[in-house]
C-alpha cells in the first residue's frame, strides 16, 4: 500500500505535497518543532505494529536526514527523478515507480 496518499505537485524547488506544506511553512528554514494535526486537531501516528513503515523511513533517514534543502532540491531535479519525469504540475505513482534515487554520498 501506498504511504502517502495525498497528491504529490511539481514545484520549482522539488516535488511537494501541498497541505504538508501548509501545515509548516509557518517555520520557514528552522527547525520543524512538532507534530502535524490532522483535521481533527489529532497527530496521527504510525501504529507501532507497523515495523515495515518505520523500517522504510528510517532508511529515507540514514540517506537524506541530513542534507539541506538546497541540496535536496538539486538531487530531486537530476535526470531520471520522478520529478524530473512528470509531465506537468503532478508527480503520478508511475513517475514515483519509474523515478531514480540518487545519494547524496
């Protein structure tokens, strides 16, 4: 199953999923200090039974936490990203499936 289930636009910087950033871009370039609500003002949280989900984001961790914005927005737009292979304003599950990973390293 898909882990995010939101529309995925193509933004000049990078791929964005918009009511994510309507939920933080009050905090600009600092730090991101909290949870975000759901439309009930609820945090939705990975069940703890779900160790493939935590697997997965931890290794998207390991391979990007560290690296800036701008640095992020460059490898998005190399040749071959699901960015760079959406035709249009969207980022379809084919581009996402079809897309390649770049490292940072």
């Amino acid at each position: 199953s898909k882990l995010i289930i939101d529309t995925i636009e193509k933004w000049d910087y990078g791929p964005v999923v918009p009511d994510v950033y309507r939920e933080f871009r009050g905090f600009g370039s600092k730090p991101i200090t909290r949870y975000a609500s759901n439309a009930d003002e609820k945090v939705d949280i990975v069940p703890p039974d779900r160790d493939d989900i935590y697997d997965h984001l931890g290794s998207v961790l390991d391979l990007f936490g560290k690296t800036d914005a701008w640095r992020l927005s460059q490898l998005t737009h190399m040749d071959g990203t699901a960015w760079s292979l959406a035709d249009g304003y969207y980022i379809t599950d084919q581009n996402i499936k079809d897309g390649k990973i770049y490292r940072d390293k």
